[in-house]
C-alpha cells in the first residue's frame, strides 16, 4: 500500500480553503481567537496568494451597498437578489452580508486596494453595486492581510494540501483529512469547529472549450467541488443544489461583459441585427412578475438569447463599436478631445481583460479584433456551481442571531451538522455576495465559529481505526496503478482502472447530454435525468477503480469524485423540482412552465452518512416584514 508519512496538527478552528470567503475567515477569526488564546489553521489546496476564483485579479467590486452615502439602503439589495433568483432567495443570510460588506471594501481600501474615484474623490460604480477597481493584484492584498492576522494571532496557514474528506463523528465536524501536492505526506487536521470555503465547481459539465482548449473556462479551473462534497459527506442538509450558474461571456475566451453592459451601455445583438432583449420582450410576460421587474434576472436575459440562437439567429454579439463610438460622440465637435476620448476607452476595453481575463485580450489580437472598430461574438458558457456569485448551490445554514428569521438553529452560518460552518460559494441560496460579500460572510462565519468554540467547543474526539481506513481509501488510486499498470500496452486504456482524465470525460458526458448541458441546448427533462442517475451507478461503481500514476493525478483522481458529487446533487435537485424555475440556466421541457403554487420554495437535499441514501425536501421562503 502507499504509505505516506501521516501528519497530525491540533487545532481549534481549521478553515479549509484559501479563497476570499476563507481569507475573510481568518482574518476576523485570529482577532476573536488571540483574545480567547485559540487556534487557527487554514489549509488551501493552491498558494494563498493566487489561489481560487480571483487567482487572476478582478476588474470589478461586484457587491457595495454605499450604505455610507446613502445611495442604496439593505432592503435595497435584499429585494435585487430576491428578483435575480426569481423569488428563491434566503434573505436573512443576504441581509446579514449587505450590512457587512461596505465596512469589507473599506479595508480592502485600507489594505492598498486601489478603487476608482472620481473627481470628488467618489468611488466610480460600473453598476449601481458595482466598483471599479485595478485589481490585477486583488488576490494577493487580501491573502496578505489574512496571513499577517494569522501570524499576529499565532495561527498556522498549509499551502498546496488537498482537504478530501470530512471528519465527523455523531453528526458533529471534528477535522478534516488531505494530503500534500508536493510530497508523500498524508494530513489528519482535527479540530473544535471547521469552516468550509472550498469554493465552487468547474469541469462538472462538458465544457465549450475542448482538444486543443481543453481546460479553459469562465470559472477558474482550480476549484472541482470540494465545498460540496465536503458538506454533503458531513451529512449537512444543502441548498439550491439545481440552481446552476450560466454566464454569458465573450466567446471562447470566457472575457467579463459587464464593463461592457454597465459602464459603456453596449447592446447584445444576433448576427440578423436584432437586439434580443428587445425584440423578445414579450416572453418575459411567461416568467412574471419576475420577468416584468427590473432589472431583468441574469437567467431570463440569457434566455433571450438563447431563443434567438434556437431559431438559427446566431451567433450573438457585442457591439463594442457602437458603444464606444457613441460615448466619444460627445466629443465630436472637438477632434483632438475626441481623439483623446476614443483612446481612453480603447485602453478601459483592454484593461477590463487585462485585469482579469488576460486570454481574452490574447483571443482579440489574435483574430484582429479592434474593439472601437468590430464588434465581438458572446455565447452562453457550459453551466457552473458558484453559489457566490448568481448561481446558488450550496450548503443550508443557519441565520444570523440578532435576526428574527425562522431558519435558525444556532451560530451564524453554521450548517445542520454541528461545529460545521460554510460561507463564500460554500453556504446556498445566498446570490450575488460575489469577491466582496463573500469575504464579508467569511468574517461572520469566522467570529460565529469562534464564538461557538468558546462556548461549546469540545476536544474532537478522533476514531483512528476511521482514519486509517479513509487514508488506505484516500491514496488507492496510487496502489491501483502499481498493481495494473503492466496489463497493458497503452496505459490510458485498461480493464482494470480508469485515469482521471477519462473518469472527468464520463461525468462531463452525462452531465452535458442528460442534465442540459451546452450541446443539449441547456435543456433537460424527467426521463433524461432518470437515465443519468443510471449512468450515475456505474460512474460511481468506477470511481474506486481510479488509478493515479503521481501525486498530481491522486489531486485530479479526488477532484473528480468531488465533481461527481456535486454533480449527483444538481442531478437530484432538477429531478425533484417539477418546474422550470430559470430558463436560461436550465430548461425542464417536460414542465416547461414556473409553477409558483408548488415550487415557490427552497429545495433541498441530505445525504445520510449512516445509510448512504438521499432524502429531497421542500423549505419555505420567507421573506422580510416590510422589505
Ligand atoms: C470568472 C469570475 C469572475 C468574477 N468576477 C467578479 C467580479 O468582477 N467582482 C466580484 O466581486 N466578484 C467576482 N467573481 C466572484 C468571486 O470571485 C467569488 O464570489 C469569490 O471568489 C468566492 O469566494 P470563495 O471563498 O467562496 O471561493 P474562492 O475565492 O474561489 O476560493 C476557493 C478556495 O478553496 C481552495 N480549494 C478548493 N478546493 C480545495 C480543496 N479540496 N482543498 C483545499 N483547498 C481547496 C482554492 O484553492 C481556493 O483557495 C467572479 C468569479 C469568477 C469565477
């Protein structure tokens, strides 16, 4: 058997992941645990500076309130999610994180974060929630003020180790186990409380970007699920688990669209010259009232498009041109202002990818596109989970303490399993908290968990017989290779065991073929999800016989259980859910109509750790008095 060294660590509060909901996490925590002499450890599969979904940078502050200036009010943005989830939001936990996160951005602010101002010395909004930033190094200015609270605090940070599985023992969190991606070395984390911000997941589906561009997608493809696996596997009750994420992007390149949307006005045509949110207007009549309010949730405006791609309108495109030629309009009387204007705006375009999506700026200057002088192909990307941003999928937690909310059973963002928390794309049904608002609800999390140590926290008692079994679990892929690896003269193909590239290509086939994928046109049905649940049993059957030639195939072995778990869940959820809720993310074409007599509600999942079997349940939505 491989045979890794085993390393223990002791620790009060472990904070798995190192993203911004995790980095968020620390930072509050340390505070809270210097002054009550705890520990806390944060264990991230990447290196904290460039790890997760702002690895590359942002352009962009998705969440601000401006609470401050009193340009929006909380209730403001409580009512904006609840319309972009078409009804289906929980809108304690959102209210909980709006009344954070402006006091987030000003220490991002304080941090060296540059943010736009204007004149006035005013932030410059892309949105009305959105802040211009230069955040190329993003990532690394938050990280650094995680890791010097930590090192304030006497806390521990473990770069480059994968967290696989969940300790947990009579339905309470007592560690975590991973092992290193550099060396043999095997990690038993146990711990009082454990606060899950794996991020979300990627490559579950079949993406646009095969052969030669294989690996390239809108989401980062870093993070494969582990958040939901790890709470799923805790026995935690999750959320949302069908409410996947669709952005449509520039083309093949996956480059951001807002700048273009909100900061230059640029309108989204087909190739006939139709702008579909307006030809199309009447179909948002089918979806009211969401369809009927503003703004226009992000799925049906998806949908519209799509539409237009059904009926062989396509491909769809962004006039950049126009939009920028209009703004330097303006200054048309004045040629040499005008020619000023137009280089302005020229470098803003190229800047926005610069700062985040470097490829999309290699894709225009490799095909000639002058964005001041041709317009650009959008598409639909393949679905995502990422409950942070306008997806939704995540782990059910607990309210916030001084709310009077009905969904509450303990700490702030503690999941139904105790001492177990989850935040970032981690925690469901809590939209649009994006960088900022996910860093917000990390600090929540992180004073909560420290709060229930405090005053619950017991010393994890660890069932070692347990451990063992899950690490000879853990690292088989390794002996699965060594034991099969000479039957064959091709080692990518073998009766015996499967590699993880063609384990990922199966998940990634009956995901895009059965559960609405990009080449079914994002639609699905009752039949075709009862045949990948199927399919599912013998994907599931095969994956203990993945086979791993190196450390960094062990990583990808485990990154695709966890995709496949994620992926059962979703499965699961749009199965129980008997309506289409949000075209443009998915389409049931067996129930292709919102019924808001029956499915205006959460529906959620639980996978028992004691039986193995799955139970989908129905939760109210309750919305705020008055809001
Ligand atoms: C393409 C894109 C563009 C975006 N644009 C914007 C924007 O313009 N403005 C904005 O405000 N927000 C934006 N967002 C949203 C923002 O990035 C997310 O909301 C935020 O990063 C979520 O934080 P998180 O902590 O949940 O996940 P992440 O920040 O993604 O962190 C996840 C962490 O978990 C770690 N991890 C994963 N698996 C494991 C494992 N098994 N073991 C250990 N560690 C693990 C990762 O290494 C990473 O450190 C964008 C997101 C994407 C994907």
């Amino acid at each position: 058997m491989a045979n890794f060294e085993t390393v223990e660590v002791s620790t009060d509060l472990l904070i798995v992941g190192g993203g911004f909901s995790a980095c968020g996490a620390a930072t509050e925590a340390a505070y809270w645990a210097k002054k009550n002499g705890l520990k806390v450890t944060m264990v991230d599969k990447a290196a904290l500076d460039r790890s997760g979904a702002v690895a590359m940078g942002l352009s962009a502050i998705n969440q601000y309130v401006g609470v401050r200036d009193g340009e929006n009010t909380l209730e403001d943005y409580v009512r904006y999610v609840r319309q972009d989830l078409m009804g289906i939001s929980r809108e304690d936990l959102v209210y909980n994180i709006a009344r954070h996160v402006d006091s987030t951005v000003h220490l991002f602010e304080k941090w060296g974060l540059k943010i736009w101002t204007d004149e006035e010395g005013k932030y410059v909004h892309e949105g009305r929630w959105q802040l211009m930033i230069n955040g190329e190094s993003y990532k690394i200015i938050i990280a650094e003020a995680a890791k010097n609270a930590l090192a304030d605090a006497g806390g521990e940070i473990y770069e480059r180790v994968y967290i696989t599985e969940p300790l947990v023992e009579n339905n309470k969190i007592v560690g975590a186990l991973g092992f290193s991606t550099r060396e043999e070395k095997f990690y038993v984390f146990k711990a009082k409380a454990v606060i899950c911000t794996m991020g979300g997941a990627v490559h579950v589906f079949r993406p646009r970007s095969v052969g030669e561009g294989l690996g390239r997608s809108w989401y980062p493809p870093f993070n494969s699920g582990s958040s939901a696996y790890f709470t799923i596997k805790s026995g935690a009750e999750m959320t949302c688990q069908e409410v996947r994420f669709i952005p449509v992007r520039f083309k093949d390149a996956y480059g951001p669209v807002g700048a273009w949307f909100l900061l230059f006005k640029s309108r989204a045509i087909s190739a006939q010259g139709g702008e579909y949110m307006a030809v199309r207007k009447d179909e948002l009549q089918n979806w009211a009232p969401y369809g009927l309010a503003k703004p226009i949730p992000a799925n049906l405006r998806n949908y519209l498009g799509m539409l237009d791609m059904d009926a062989g309108l396509g491909p769809l495109y962004m006039e950049t041109s126009e939009a920028i030629n209009k703004i330097a309009d303006q200054f048309k009387d004045d040629p040499k202002a005008f020619k000023k204007k137009m280089k302005e705006l020229e470098s803003e375009a190229w800047e926005d990818f610069l700062d985040m999506t470097i490829s999309q700026a290699i894709l225009w200057a490799s095909q000639n596109v002058k964005p001041e002088e041709k317009h650009s192909e959008i598409a639909a990307c393949e679905p995502y989970f990422i409950g942070s941003h306008s997806g939704a999928s995540g782990a059910w937690v607990s309210g916030p303490e001084d709310l009077d909310t009905p969904y509450k059973w303990g700490y702030a963002n503690m999941t139904t399993v105790e001492g177990l928390f989850a935040a970032g794309d981690g925690s469901g049904a809590s939209s649009h908290k994006f960088s900022s608002g996910s860093h917000a609800e990390g600090r929540i999390a992180g004073k909560a968990a420290i709060k229930y140590i405090v005053e619950k926290g017991a010393a994890p008692a660890i069932d070692t017989g347990k451990v063992d079994a899950l690490k000879a679990k853990i690292l088989a892929p390794l002996d699965m290779w060594n034991a099969h690896c000479k039957e064959t003269t091709d080692p990518e193909i073998n009766t015996n065991y499967i590699l993880p590239r063609q384990f990922m290509f199966r998940l990634q086939k009956i995901m895009d073929e059965y559960a609405g994928g990009v080449t079914s046109a994002f639609k699905t049905s009752k039949s075709l999800l009862e045949r990948a649940m199927e399919l599912f049993v013998f994907l599931k059957e095969d994956s203990e016989k993945l086979a791993a030639r190196d450390l960094y195939e062990l990583e990808r072995c485990w990154e695709n259980v966890h995709r496949m778990w994620q992926g059962e869940a979703h499965v699961r959820t749009m199965l129980f859910r008997t309506e289409t809720r949000w075209p443009g993310y998915y389409f049931r074409a067996d129930t292709p109509k919102m019924d808001e007599a029956n499915w205006h509600c959460f529906a959620n999942c639980k996978w028992d750790p004691a039986t193995g079997e799955w139970e989908m349940m129905k939760r109210d939505v309750w919305n705020i008095p008055g809001v």
